[in-house]
C-alpha cells in the first residue's frame, strides 16, 4: 500500500515539475516573439564618427526604423548599405550589451573642389568624385584653378598628374588649415600658388616635397594668426621659408 502511494506521489512530482517546464518554454516563446516583433521597440543606435553625414541620414542609409528593434537589425547588412555610399570610407558595427548597437564611421575627407564640364566636383584625397554641383554657393574646402575636368560624374576616379600633386599637398594638411585655404592655382608643373581666405599668397613650387611644405604651411598660418601678422606672400621654395611682410 505504501509502495502505491510512493509511485503515486512520485508520478506528482514529475507532472509538476514538467508543468513547470512547459510553462518556462511557453513563457520563453513568447518573449522571444514579443521581442523579434517589429512592433516592439528595444534598444538604442548609436552613431560615432560622423561630421559631413548627419546621424539622421546614417540611419536612413542604414535603414534603420524609427521603431527600433536591435534585435532584427543585422550588423552585416548595415555595415554593406553604408559602406555603398560614397561619402563613408569605412564602417564598424558593433553590439554591446545589454541592448545597443554603435556604429563607427570614418567618413571620405573632401579636399577640394573642381571645375568639370557642367558645373564643379568635390573629390577627397584619392581624386574620387564625391559630389557633382552646378554652381558652389558654400565652399568649405579651396577651389582648385588651373585645369579643368571633362564629363566625370559622382563615383568616378581622376587619373591627372597634376591634381594628384595638389591632392598630396593638401591631404598633408589638417583640417584647420584646409579650412583658411580659398584656391590652389595650377600655374604650371612647376609652379603651384596657394590663395588663403586672407588673400596670403604661398608659393609652393614644384611637385617635390609636398608634405614637407604642407607641414610648414600649417606652421605658418598658425603663425601669422598668433603674432597676427600682415603677410604679403610665403615662399616654400627654399629650404628655410620665406615670409613677406606687408608694408604699411
């Protein structure tokens, strides 16, 4: 009789206890689905790196919704659209616990514009175009004179041996001193003039040591700006530069 009743009770124990599991897996089930739903909201993007891109356009590139569920959201996949727009050199997608992605982006430096056939290009230090604009209304980075593309349109890669010198000059310089740069003239092979947005005019000579002089140029403006000088022009030609001071 008590043997019944042992196997009886015993017979409780597991039915209880494979309730108990079934109710775990139903509840597990179900918060899984509530959370792949794409109605369900979780998590946060985050957004690093980005100057020239707004956050509001790395995540429509992204396709990011605005209803945001990390949980459905591929790292992959982000890092593919993003890295389709030309403006984006290189993408990091990252998850970190408990419920955030961040995305890195390293974003193509513009360095100059360009006349082209139809209007002006914005190309960054590998020549690539970036933008295409009839008309340059806001111009942040300087203008380059002296030559004059054809028909390239956005995504295409210039190949000028006379641009590329000029590339490598300003990729050398940071990002303040690109700023106070309004023109680089292409005179001739050998002769490269820089126009400041204070109409100091740098002669930068030939093709030979541009990143030295890019160097010595942002030495030079960071001078002139310090002691606040009146500069006539700036001469890179020359081992030791030469600085002309404006006669009052």
């Amino acid at each position: 009789m008590q043997t019944a009743e042992r196997l009886r009770a015993a017979r409780k124990r597991r039915a209880s206890i494979l309730a108990l599991w079934l109710a775990a897996l139903i509840v597990l089930i179900a918060i899984f689905l509530f959370i792949k739903s794409p109605y369900f909201t979780v998590g946060t993007v985050v957004v690093e790196g980005n100057k020239y891109v707004t956050v509001e356009e790395v995540l429509r590139i992204a396709e990011v919704p605005e209803q945001i569920n990390i949980f459905r959201l591929k790292p992959a996949e982000i890092s593919e659209r993003l890295t389709n727009d030309l403006r984006v050199d290189t993408v990091q997608v990252e998850r970190s616990f408990p419920a955030t992605i961040t995305i890195h982006i390293k974003e193509r430096q513009p360095l100059a514009f360009v006349a082209s056939q139809y209007g002006f290009v914005e190309i960054d230090r590998q020549g690539i175009v970036m933008v295409a604009l009839k008309n340059l209304k806001q111009v942040k980075v300087p203008v380059i004179t002296g030559v004059r593309l054809g028909n390239v349109y956005v995504g295409d890669q210039i190949n000028n041996s006379g641009l590329s010198n000029v590339l490598t000059y300003l990729s050398g310089l940071d990002e303040e001193s690109l700023n106070q740069l309004s023109e680089v003239n292409i005179k001739s092979p050998n002769e490269l003039l820089v126009y400041t947005t204070n109409s100091v005019c740098i002669r930068i000579g030939d093709n030979q040591r541009l990143m030295e002089k890019a160097k010595l140029t942002g030495e030079i403006l960071q001078e002139i700006a310090t002691k606040k000088l009146t500069v006539e022009y700036v001469d890179l030609n020359y081992t030791s530069p030469i600085i002309k001071i404006l006669n009052k």
